[in-house]
C-alpha cells in the first residue's frame, strides 16, 4: 500500500495539472470589427485592476469618468478578447463592469465599444425589466 501512494498522487497531480491547461481556455472570442484604427480611437486610459471569472465581473481603474455602457477588451496586438458591460456604480477611481463575453486578462486595452457592437450587445444582453 505504501508503495502505491506516490504513483498515486502523482496521477492525481498530473490529472489536475491537465484540467487546469491554459491552452484549453485561452481562444479569443470572435468579435467582428471594423479595423485595428477605430479601436485606437476609442481606447481610453482605464485599466483592469482584477479579474473575477466564477462572479464573471471586472474591475477597472481610471482616473477620468467613465460613462456606463458596452465595452471591448482587447489584446496588445489588437485582438478583442472579450466585452463586458460597466454599471452605474462607481468608487471614486474604481468601477465594475460585468463580462458578458470571453476571458478578460490584467494587460487587456479597454476601448469604447463601437456603435454596431453596441446595437448587437444591447440585443444581445438586454437589462431584466423591473415590475
């Protein structure tokens, strides 16, 4: 018996290394866009300061107001990763957005959703009406 346990773990350890792949994970989302241009026009200078992916919320850090509504994510080569939706609140620099789509990361660039992915967002990601 004792000599089983340590083929034993680490099976359990190599099992549990390979759930956990990042390359299993790691695809970015099809976000159609325009062109890599209008995405430096609509970056602004916010930054993500955590990433939550079981609450499926961010949070962001700027030092000038941000407007709630739809943004995109993307990568340093310009790539959208992902989309998420900022609320109403706000702590003084601090605000939270929730991810509707795809897998933020900390060096992610935060731009301004353009006005077709807001007319898609919007369609696709109604707010609950409220009796």
């Amino acid at each position: 018996m004792k000599k089983s346990t340590p083929y034993l773990f680490l099976i359990t350890s190599l099992i549990l290394v390979s759930c956990y792949s990042s390359k299993s994970v790691d695809n970015d989302i099809p976000i159609e866009q325009s062109n890599n241009s209008e995405l430096l026009n609509t970056q602004i200078s916010a930054s993500i300061m955590h990433v939550d992916l079981v609450e499926r919320i961010v949070t962001l850090k700027s030092n000038t107001a941000l407007e709630p509504g739809f943004y995109v994510l993307s990568n340093k080569n310009g790539n959208v990763s992902s989309a998420i939706k900022l609320s109403q609140n706000s702590y003084s620099s601090l605000y939270e957005a929730d991810i509707l789509e795809g897998r933020p990361r900390i060096n992610d660039i935060v731009s301004l959703a353009n006005n077709e992915e807001v007319k898609l967002f919007s369609k696709k990601y109604s707010d609950p009406k409220v009796d």
